[in-house]
C-alpha cells in the first residue's frame, strides 16, 4: 500500500519581500546601535530593538509598532549618530510598508 500525504506548496505572491526589507532594516539598526559608544542608552536601544525584533512583535504587529513609538522617543531624547537616526527611519518606513500590504490585503 502505497500512501500518498500532501505538503504545503511555497507561495508564490510574494509583495516585494517587504517582511524581508524590515528584518533587514531592523538589523541595520541594531548594527549601528551596537557601534555606538557604550552608554545607558545604547543598552536601552538594544533592548528595545532586540525586543523589536522578536517572533512575539513579528507575530503581533501593533506591539512592533509600539516598539517603534519607544525607540524613536529614547533616540529624540538623546544624542546619537546620524547614521542610527537613519536607520531608524528605514525601520518606521518599512514597517509602514507592511501595514500599508497589509491593509490593501496584499498580504495576509
């Protein structure tokens, strides 16, 4: 007896890989959050970013937004460097990106 089981096929409508875009935003980030001089808010951005970042926030988007709110409020309050506060607009834009799929229900 032969036994035949089906299994999930990849999905192929992918828009622009823009989960893709913010984890690699999300990354760029922290990388230039962890260059920065060893501080209480360096800490804080890691945390908060690493936070960001989590199964839990990818899993609940509103908590990342949340995150977000956070992270640009410590980085306003504080002096960092161009390039962290850049990369910190790539992350809010990217997550605006996927909100923006989401709500059009090119993304599920």
């Amino acid at each position: 007896m032969i036994i035949v089981m089906p299994f999930q096929t990849e999905p192929t409508y992918y828009i622009k890989g823009v989960f893709s875009d913010l984890q690699g935003a999300w990354a760029c980030l922290r990388n230039a959050v962890v260059n920065l001089p060893p501080s209480e808010t360096q800490h804080k951005l890691i945390f908060h970013i690493d936070e960001g970042m989590s199964w839990e926030s990818v899993r609940d988007l509103k908590q990342m937004g949340n995150t977000i709110l956070l992270i640009l409020n410590i980085i306003r309050q504080a002096e960092v460097s161009k390039e962290v506060c850049d990369w910190m607009e790539d992350v809010r834009e990217h997550f605006d990106d996927v909100m923006s799929c989401i709500k059009k229900g090119e993304i599920l």
